[in-house]
C-alpha cells in the first residue's frame, strides 16, 4: 500500500460506524479488539495500516519504550496505605492503596478501576471515580 492509498483508506475510516470499523479490522488483521469505542478503534486502525506501510516506530523509539518498564497503575503515586473515600449512593466507600493493589472491605484488587467498578456495579474509571481527574 503506497502513501496516496493509506491516507485514502485512513479518510474511508472517518465514516465508518463500530460495527464497519470492526470488520474493517478483521478483513486487515483477522478478530478485531474487544473495545466499545468507535474513536479508539479507528485510531488503533489507523495507526496499524500506516505502520505496516511506512515501517512502525524507529528501533530507538522502540528501545526507549522497552526501557520505560511496566505501567503503574493509577493512584499508587499515593503511597501504601493512602486512603481513597467517596460517597456513593448515600454511602461512604474507602478504598486503601496497598503493595498488592486497591483494597475495598475484604478484597483486593489489581486497579483502581476495577475497585471502582466493583463499587458501582458498572463499569467505571477509577481515578475519576475518586476524583482523581477533572470529570
């Protein structure tokens, strides 16, 4: 695919609802990602068609992103036994950081997020869950 095509094909994913977007992935890249978010899978499209045309990240942006390690996950910068409280439905939650993960009553989860998520019974972003972002 030549430049003039993936910016022809790029422009083609701008009208494209989820459901195309996703069949679009699967005839290029077989079963496409779990994700709900038409925005997000089409720049995930995108970024796929022109890496495999023009080569992807440069060996040293490669390196340097290996060296960067693993993700934190969100809400650790405040420290084992940093306290999260929030009013929920009527109800104060809390939720303590410690080495392991977030823990809410008697379990401990990987994320911030899925505390939240737990919490609200819905899917929810921990950090802005507890305020820790501008909604």
């Amino acid at each position: 695919m030549n430049s003039e095509d993936v910016e022809v094909a790029v422009l083609a994913l701008t009208e494209m609802d989820l459901e195309a977007l996703r069949e679009a992935w699967r005839r290029c890249f077989g079963a496409p990602p779990r994700l709900r978010s038409a925005p997000i899978l089409r720049q995930l499209i995108a970024w796929r068609l022109q890496a495999n045309a023009h080569g992807g990240l440069d060996p040293e942006t490669k390196r340097l992103l290996a060296r960067s390690g693993p993700v934190e996950a969100e809400g650790r910068h405040l420290g084992i036994g940093a306290v999260l409280t929030r009013n929920w439905k009527g109800r104060e939650v809390r939720v303590t950081v410690e080495a392991d993960g977030f823990r809410w009553g008697d379990e401990v989860f990987p994320s911030l997020s899925a505390a939240a998520t737990a919490i609200a019974g819905s899917r929810w972003n921990g950090p802005r869950f507890f305020g820790l972002r501008d909604s």
